[in-house]
C-alpha cells in the first residue's frame, strides 16, 4: 500500500480538529498557544502534501516556511505576552483574566 494525498489530507484535518479542540478547552494559555501550534503543523502539512503530489506547485513549500516562521514569532511574541500577564495578575488561566489594566 502506498502512502498517497488523501492520507496526508486525513492526518492534517485530526491535526487540525485536535488543535482547535485544545483550543476552545483549555483555560491555560500556554495550552491555547500549543493548539495554534497544532493548527499550524496541519496547514503546513497540507502545503507540503499538495507541493509534492500536484506537479508544478512549488509554492506550497514556500508558504510552508512562512508558517514556520510565523509560528516561531508567534511563539516568542505569545510567551512574552503571557509572562506579562502573569507578573500583573499572578495567573495564567484564561478565565482569570478578563480586565486589562493600564
């Protein structure tokens, strides 16, 4: 059995379903932050599918590492926002922190 396009496309959309499900249940933030991260790897993974199995698409490695990119300035940008909001408020939880303080 080969490994074709629409295992790659099934992988990406439970990537994509596991990261927005950790999304809309977690009440820490650096959980949220990991289910971005989530669906992000599932966009990447299309980009690459459709790159190599449709002749002629490069561009699809391209946008690739842009996400990379993005998701590593995401990440960096993310944390330094949540260690911000834990030194004013102590906490990390979502639910917690509903006022933004001047």
């Amino acid at each position: 059995m080969t490994v074709g396009l629409t295992h790659y496309l099934v992988l990406s959309a439970i990537l994509f379903g596991l990261g927005i499900t950790t999304v809309i249940t977690r009440k820490n933030a650096i959980g949220i932050l990991l289910g971005v991260e989530l669906i992000l790897n599932a966009v990447n993974l299309n980009f690459i599918a459709f790159s190599h199995y449709v002749e002629g698409f490069l561009g699809g490695q391209i946008f690739a590492l842009f996400v990379i990119a993005m998701a590593a300035a995401e990440a960096a940008v993310g944390l330094a926002i949540i260690m911000g909001v834990f030194n004013a408020y102590h906490t990390i939880e979502v639910d917690k922190v509903s006022v933004m303080r001047n």
